[in-house]
C-alpha cells in the first residue's frame, strides 16, 4: 500500500456523512476486554466443569489456539487489508478498513476493531474451526485464539501511544512502527513478526559501519 499521507495528529477524521454510520467507526480501546474477556471466562469454565480437561490439556490447545491467531492476523493483515484496491468502490472499502489507520495512525478511536467487525468475524472463525476440533478442544483452543486477539487490539494500541522503554513490546513496536513510517509493504504482523521471518516480509537490517 503506497503511503501519500501521514497525519499524526489523534484527530478522527469523519468516514461517513450519516450520523448513524459514523459512530460505528469509533471504539474505545476497552471495548474488545468489555466483549469477549466473557467468552475466554466461559470457554476455560466449560473445559475444565463440563469437559473436566487436565490442566496439561488445556493449556496445549490454548497455546495452539495463541499460534493460529498469530497466523491468522498475518493472513488478514496482508492479504485482506493490504490487497491493493481496484476502482473507486474497492477503494473506498480499503480505506474504511484500513487505510484511514495508515492516513492517522495515531487516532485513538480507531485502533481497534469495531464490534461490527469483530463479533461477525470472531462468530465466522469459532464455526470454522469446529470443523477441524472437536467440542472438548475448542473449549481450550478458542480461549487461546481470543487471548491472542486480545493481545493483538490492545497491544496495537498500546504501540501506538505508549512509550516502551526496553523489552519485548519495544521490539514489536518498532516493528509495527516500521510498517506505518518505512514500507508498508512489509512488516504485516502486529503482535508477532514470526511469520515476516517465515514468508520474507521482515524488514532487511541494517548492516553496521565497520
């Protein structure tokens, strides 16, 4: 996706003339914890109350389900809001979904995905991924797979506005930095550059002068 413009100003840019539209747009980053913290609690109660899982179990499908959402964000990121648009239409859809975030990458009210988009989505995954796990393990897989979503909205938020000092999150944050201010064309994970690594979107490092 070429960048033409990059506003850091925490301003948010109207999307929509209706004024029923419009605050669909905007989200308070508390919001994912608010919905689905409910369904990590519920899937976790149903593994071990009615599934009676071992605590070894449910920890293998809840580190599985972390591991495809990693992936799963990858694939969506590049694939899904960085298909280059065709036509005003498809331009239009890009920039509702993800190109105003690379036009005002520090608008606090969009850093998150909308309860339009994820509640759909996260509905449309649960069902895909009964057809590859049975009852007992999707009560601890999807807890993982929503652990790592949830690390992934608020993590994106969190590298936006918050100043990490050293560690771990300072690393995926200048990875993440690098996406919006170097080349968006590489760098597509959020919460994880493994997969830039396995399919070659890293960013190329430096070499030091001798």
């Amino acid at each position: 996706m070429a960048k033409n413009y990059v506003s850091n100003s925490q301003e948010s840019v109207r999307m929509f003339k209706s004024n029923l539209l419009e605050p669909l747009t905007k989200v308070h980053f508390t919001v994912p914890l608010i919905l689905f913290v409910p369904v990590i609690v519920y899937f976790s109660w149903k593994a071990f109350a009615t599934y009676n899982v071992s605590i070894g179990f449910y920890l293998g499908y809840f580190a599985i389900g972390l591991f495809v959402w990693t992936f799963t964000e990858y694939v969506m990121h590049r694939f899904v809001f960085h298909l280059p648009p065709k036509g005003k239409i498809m331009e239009r859809l890009h920039f509702i979904f993800h190109g105003v975030h690379h036009d005002y990458p520090m608008d606090k009210l969009r850093l998150v995905m909308p309860p339009s988009v994820s509640i759909p989505l996260a509905l449309a995954l649960y069902y895909l991924f009964t057809l590859f796990f049975s009852n007992i393990q999707m009560a601890a897989f999807f807890p993982g797979f929503i652990v790592g979503y949830l690390f992934y909205d608020i993590g994106h938020y969190a590298m936006h506005h918050y100043n990490f000092k050293s560690g771990i999150m300072k690393r995926i944050k200048q990875h993440h930095m690098l996406h919006h201010y170097q080349d968006a064309d590489k760098g597509y994970g959020v919460s994880s550059p493994l997969w830039d690594f396995i399919f070659g979107s890293n960013f190329e490092k430096r070499k030091k002068a001798k």
